[in-house]
C-alpha cells in the first residue's frame, strides 16, 4: 500500500491499489491529473446517533465523511443516551460497528447527561472514548471541571471543552456586534467564549491536564492560547471553516449562517488566519452539526444551531486558503490530518484519498450525502472535487467518472 507524507500526483491510468474481498485489485484513473491526498482526520463530528436520527445518522455522517476526504471522525456526546456511562456508550458502539464506513472514536461525556452537576464515569469510560467532552455545553462549576481535569489526567485522556459561560449568554443567538445592532438582534458576547478559556487555561496549567479547546472564534481566544503555550500549558484547540473564510459581514437573515459559536467580527477571523500560520491554532475540524430542515428554517433568531460542513471542508480550505497563497497544500494536510492525529492518538494507517483539484463547481446541498443541508456556502464556486476515499484498504467512497 502506499504511505504518504504530504501530497503527490497521479498520471494518467495509473493504478491505485484497492483491497476487494480478499483480492487487491487496482482502480484505473480517467483523467490526466490528481491529487493524492492522507486521509483527513475531523475530531468534532456531531453523528447525532442514538437519539436523534431524524437530524443525522452514523451511516449518513460518515457516507458523507468519506466523499470530503475523511477516513476518521470523532463524534461528540450530545447524545440520548449521553456516554456519561459504559451502558450508555453501548448503544453508540453498536451503530457505530453496524453502519459506519470509516472509524468513529467516541468522545466521553465530562458530566452526568451534559448537566453540568456531577461527573460522569470518568474512569470506566477511558478505555473506550477518544476524550472526554460536554460539547454544546460549558462546564460551568469550577471545581467540577477541577476535578475532571484531574482524573483525565490520571487516565491520560485529554478534555475537549466547548468554552461558554452562560451568564454572559443573555439571550444572544449570534455574534454581539454591528450585524446585531444593525438589524435587532440579541448578541453573544466574545468574552462568553474567551472568559471559560481563562478559567480553564489557570486550571490546566494546575493539573497538567491535556487540554483541548473546541471551535474558537474570537481574537482573545487566540491570544490566550498563544500566551498559555509559551507559558508551557498542554493546550490545543482547533477552529472550523467558517470561522476562517466568513465573518459577520457575511451573514445574511437565514438559518444556514446560524451556529455556536457564532460567526464574528472581521479581525477575529483575521487573528485566527494569524493564529493558524503560527501554530497557535493546531487543527482545523468542521463541527458538522446537521438538523432537519424545518428547524433551520426559522430565520436567525429561531433556528437551531449548527452547520453541516464534512462535504464541503476541504474544497473550501484549499480555494480560501491555499489558491489565495495564505496557506500551503501541505500545511493545509496537516492541520486536517496529521495534527488531529498526533494530538488525540489516532492512526493514520494507510488511509488516503484522491482528488481532481482543477475541478471548480458551485457547492450544491442538494448533492450531499448527509441528511442535513444547511451550509452558508451553498453556491460558492470551490476548486476540488473527492474522487476515491480509501480506509482500511477498501474504497469507502468513489465518485463515477
């Protein structure tokens, strides 16, 4: 099989090596040139399997993470049942060994049902989750998230936190700046964000505790992860797509520009591009948080929150970033595969997936393979289209010529 480092072409007709029952037969290429890519690695994937399969299901999240490229995906506990509990992880489990195409790690929930009163079973669930998360919730008790930061430092799991103090919330429903003023919208303040990232930073630093920060949006989030790495803290964090490419000038009165946290002003995004080209920011995952459609047809102040974005992530990044000459391919490559496997243990296998990146198309959610369809980028011409994804040896995805 073939291993890679950073990106190389293919020829015209040359075989890929794809294992096919017991055989290895080899796919023949059609066109004159593609990319040969390592499989991407998102770490926050919300699957939405147990308990909300009318949004999501792991046969549908991960079908879609094989077209944009993925051949691992960690998937968040904001589940029914929550994996606050190996009885309750089972469940997952089970779907995830029947229906998905490509590895889904688990995360663990840091909190008894994301409540934020009591922890989890912490120490029963290590062995099976990839982190310990209450995604979509701020732990908001300081000595609760004290002492699970202690234990997953024992257990050798890192915490993965979604940063938001719900008494700066106060209603707010998108970014606390002139598109609220402007159109009379109840605003979410960034200190909400970068004020739990303080609290958490003091408390890392304390334990020793390996210390994720989930979808970051605001410049002070950047700076404090900076200042904490040079102070020598265990902290990562990752952003997404949209908070990289879209700013609150972009948003427009529909659901499909509504997420958590929401998109900001137009120097956050600039300190995150800054952030990502000096390593402050380690990855870049998409926080793919499918709905039905009825709920992100409420305009701004009614819809869910969430985007969907595993389909999309890569076009979009190698047009945004790379074409523009902000970013290298292979720069790109890491920040979607390799950092999110070095920093939560992940291997990378043999996994890869090709790409025919002269192909530009208009981004189309009728196309996708997930169930949710709400992106902000629907119709942006993007360069980058997913031929092949191989995982394990076996084609998971491939695009008919």
């Amino acid at each position: 099989m073939l291993v890679f480092d950073k990106a190389r072409r293919l020829g015209c007709g040359e075989g890929v090596p794809i294992l096919r029952g017991d055989d290895t037969a080899y796919l023949r290429l059609n066109a004159s040139q593609y990319a040969l890519l390592p499989g991407f690695c998102d770490v926050h994937v919300h699957l939405r399997e147990p308990g909300f399969s009318y949004k999501e299901t792991i046969r549908t999240g991960t079908r879609a993470a094989a077209r944009g490229g993925f051949t691992a995906v960690c998937s968040m506990p904001n589940l029914d049942p929550v994996p606050d509990c190996p009885a309750h992880l089972e469940a997952q489990e089970a779907i995830i060994a029947r229906d998905a195409c490509i590895p889904v790690y688990p995360y663990g929930a840091v909190t008894v049902g994301e409540k934020g009163e009591a922890l989890a079973e912490l120490e029963a669930l290590a062995p099976c989750v990839i982190a310990f998360s209450d995604d979509g919730h701020g732990v908001q008790d300081d000595g609760l998230m004290r002492e699970a930061m202690r234990r997953a430092k024992d257990l050798g799991r890192p915490i993965a936190a979604h940063c938001e103090d719900n008494r700066l919330l106060r209603g707010g429903y998108i970014h606390d700046g002139a598109y609220a003023a402007a159109h009379g919208h109840w605003g979410i303040c960034s200190e909400s964000e970068w004020g739990q990232i303080t609290r958490d930073l003091e408390l890392a630093a304390e334990t020793g505790c390996a210390y994720h920060v989930c979808h970051i949006s605001t410049k002070e989030s950047v700076r404090l992860i900076r200042e904490a790495k040079k102070s020598g803290v265990d902290v990562s964090c990752e952003t997404a797509p949209h908070y990289l490419l879209l700013d609150e000038n972009d948003l427009e009165e529909d659901g499909r520009f509504k997420m958590n946290p929401p998109l900001r002003a137009r120097e956050d995004r600039e300190a995150l591009l800054e952030g990502l080209l000096d390593g402050t920011v380690d990855m870049i995952a998409t926080d793919h948080a499918p709905h039905a459609a009825s709920e992100k047809a409420r305009g701004l102040a009614g819809s869910a929150f969430g985007i969907v974005g595993l389909e999309t992530a890569f076009p979009l990044l190698y047009t945004g970033l790379v074409k523009t000459g902000i970013l290298t391919l292979e720069d790109l490559l890491d920040k979607m595969s390799a950092a999110p496997r070095r920093r939560f243990g992940i291997p990378a296998g043999d996994d890869f997936t090709i790409w025919d990146l002269d192909a530009e198309y208009p981004i189309d959610p009728g196309e996708f393979l997930s169930m949710g369809r709400a992106t902000p980028f629907a119709g942006r011409r993007v360069f980058g289209r997913c031929k092949l994804t191989v995982c394990g040896g076996r084609a998971v995805y491939h695009e008919e010529d």
